[in-house]
C-alpha cells in the first residue's frame, strides 16, 4: 500500500513506458492510486474526477501509439527484405 498516492500517482502518469508496455494494467494501477488518494482525502471528488480523465486519456495515448506502430510495421514478424528495411526496427511476436 502506498505512503502517498497522489505523489505515486503524479509520478505514475507520466510513465510512458509502462503505459506504452502495459497499457491496461497501467491504466488499472492509476485509477487505483486516484481511488486511494481520494479515500485519503488528498484529492477532492472534482480533482478524482479529472485524474480519472487523465487515466482514460493517458490509456488511450498508449493504445494509439501501439496502433502507429503496427501501422509503420514496426512489429512485423517477417525477416528485412534488404538494407533499405532497416530504417525501420522491426521487431518479431
């Protein structure tokens, strides 16, 4: 159980690697620490409110980043073509 939430959580959202490698269970750690620091009532109901929002948005940044990187191809299972491919990292599933 975290000592301070707030500061866990101020600290947490602005993690892009874990939103970018765990989207979900990221977002699920968030919302987690905002519930608690509200319990703790070191947020208002208001200020819950907009770390909530900032959860979903920071959720859906994640998703969108995985979904450009498919798009670019960046994780595309089949081996480089030739040298020209390697501007591009590609990674296997």
């Amino acid at each position: 159980m975290s000592s301070d939430p707030l500061a866990e959580w101020r600290a947490e959202i602005n993690s892009r690697d874990a939103l970018i490698n765990d989207p979900e269970g990221q977002t699920a750690k968030l919302v987690g620490l905002a519930m608690l620091a509200s319990r703790r009532r070191q947020v208002s109901l208001e200020e819950l409110n907009e770390m909530l929002e900032l959860c979903d948005a920071a959720r859906l940044w994640a998703l969108s980043q995985w979904e450009e990187a498919e798009h670019l191809g960046i994780f595309a299972s089949e081996p480089f073509d030739s040298d020209e491919d390697m501007g591009i990292l590609r990674v296997g599933r």
